[in-house]
C-alpha cells in the first residue's frame, strides 16, 4: 500500500492528512484526516478528481488542486 502522509495547516490547528491506496481501489487514494475517512482521489478520463464522502464547503478547488499536485508527484516518483 502506497502511502503519503503530512500534516496541514487547517483555520483551527494542523492535522494529520494521510494519502493512501489500498489493495483494490482501483487506482483511487483514499484521503484521512486525522485518520476518519473523507473521500477518495480517483483518476477520470482527463485527470483525477476529488470526491468526497461529505461535501465540505471549507474545501475549496485551490484545496483539492494540491492534492491532486501531491497525488501526479507520488506517481510521477518524486515523492
């Protein structure tokens, strides 16, 4: 299981966000914070999105922009 994990400055404190594929995902990460699951980053026809289990109004495209930057390096090998 590959794995990226790194902590974010949330408006409250930092967390713990952990990027992860586990076996049979498809080619998905799955995005914890904090260790609670809160989506899945998967690749689609023209890039990857971003789909969360709740949509949260505090996550905003600029967000997920990163991830999906953090996602390409990690596969990319990079990171």
């Amino acid at each position: 299981m590959a794995e990226i994990i790194f902590t974010a400055a949330f408006p409250d404190f930092d967390r713990i966000v952990e990027l992860c594929t586990p076996h049979g995902a498809g080619g998905g990460y799955y995005l914890l914070i904090d260790r609670l699951y809160q989506g899945l980053i998967h690749k689609q026809l023209h890039g990857y999105r971003v789909s969360l289990q709740n949509p949260n109004p505090d996550f905003t495209q600029a967000d997920f922009d990163i991830l999906i930057d953090i996602v390409k390096e990690h596969e990319r090998g990079v990171l």
